[in-house]
C-alpha cells in the first residue's frame, strides 16, 4: 500500500516529484545523457518511477495521462494498462525539463 504523499496524475507533476528526489549527481547524469539513449534508463530510474509514482499500483490518471500524450486520445485505451510505457513518457519529460533548469536545481 501506498503510504506517501499522493500520486501524481499529471506527467508534469510526476517529473517534478522525482527531479525533487534527484540530487546533483544524479540530476547531471541524466542530463549527460542523448535523448535517443534514454530506454537505457528504463532498469535503473524507470523502475524507480514505475514503483515512487504508483504505476504497479493503481494510478491509473497517471498511466492514462502518459498514454493520451505517447498515443493521443481515441488510440490511448490500448495503452491504459503498460506503466512501461508510462515510465518512458516520464523519463522523458524528466530529461526534458532537466534540460530547461539551471544545473543547481
């Protein structure tokens, strides 16, 4: 059971809720990395995700959020239920918004 603070529904909200767990180092790492090599992180940091942001447990807004963004609307119901794919979505915007932010934060 999911004992924290709630779980994040938006893909903006949940890259927020992990950037602010990062510290620098790991913040810089992912920031080093290309956008085409971020499936690397999905067994280190997309495990991570998939398990702080309630993926494996039933934030389905989440999921169906990453899947709206990764599919659109009318494709997304066939995607409601990977939070693989759901983590992908996210690692993303983390590495976006890692790209947008002075190194201090």
């Amino acid at each position: 059971m999911h004992n924290r603070l709630p779980w994040p529904q938006t893909i903006n909200d949940a890259a927020e809720r992990i950037i602010a767990i990062m510290n620098e180092h790991e913040r810089t790492k992912v920031r080093a990395i290309s956008e085409d090599k971020l499936k690397k992180l999905c067994f280190s940091l997309g495990i991570y995700v998939r398990h702080e942001l309630g993926l494996f447990e039933g934030n389905d807004a989440l999921i169906k959020a990453c899947a709206i963004s990764e599919h659109g609307d009318f494709e997304s119901f066939h995607f409601l239920n990977d939070p693989d794919t759901a983590s992908g979505v996210i690692l993303e915007a983390i590495w976006n918004r890692l790209h947008t932010l002075t190194p201090d934060r």
